[in-house]
C-alpha cells in the first residue's frame, strides 16, 4: 500500500498549469514540524516534502491559505519516470484540527 497521511502548512505554491491533456496541476512544498519517538527517544522532525495536486482537487488546493495546518491524504510517486526524487500527490486535505 502507498498512501501518505501528513499535518503541514503550504509553504509555497505555483501557479495552476495545465497537463496537455488539459488536467490542472498545481505544484507546492509542504512544510512539517513534529516530535516523534523512535528507538524509545524522542526527535524532532523538521522537513520539507514536493506535493502536487492533480484534477478536481487542483482548484481547492490552490484557493487554500499559504502557512494554514491542514492534514493531507495522498501517495508518494516518482517526480518523473526517470527521476529518484519523490513527490506527495495530494488527492484529498482538510482543515488540521487537534482532535486528528
């Protein structure tokens, strides 16, 4: 199963652009901050993740506040078919609040 489940902010974001199948595509980074436990020792996380979000989401997604907390649901892909890096395809997100 690949399925991605991350609460952070919208650090920055490009304008909409348009696949030639005419699908709009709007490309941005995240940013998360959390403590974690690992080994029984706590660490902090500070990290930076690519996202995009393809189709009907694309307009949502793009409307949404730039530093707002939201909980993203999406999977991870390759940035392009010959490509290591990894990006968050964003299919669905909602307001974070503390109760997630």
């Amino acid at each position: 199963m690949n399925q991605l489940r991350l609460i952070a902010a919208i650090a920055e974001r490009e304008a909409v652009r348009y696949t030639p199948a005419g699908i709009p595509i709007v490309a941005a980074r995240l940013q998360h901050a959390s403590e974690q436990v690992e080994a029984n020792i706590p660490r902090r996380i500070d990290l930076e993740i690519a996202a995009v979000a393809a189709g009907e989401i694309s307009g949502r997604f793009n409307q949404a506040e730039l530093g707002k907390i939201f909980l993203f649901t999406g999977f991870l892909a390759r940035k392009n078919r010959n490509s290591k890096s990894l990006v968050f395809h964003v299919t669905d997100f909602e307001t974070h609040t503390s109760d997630h």
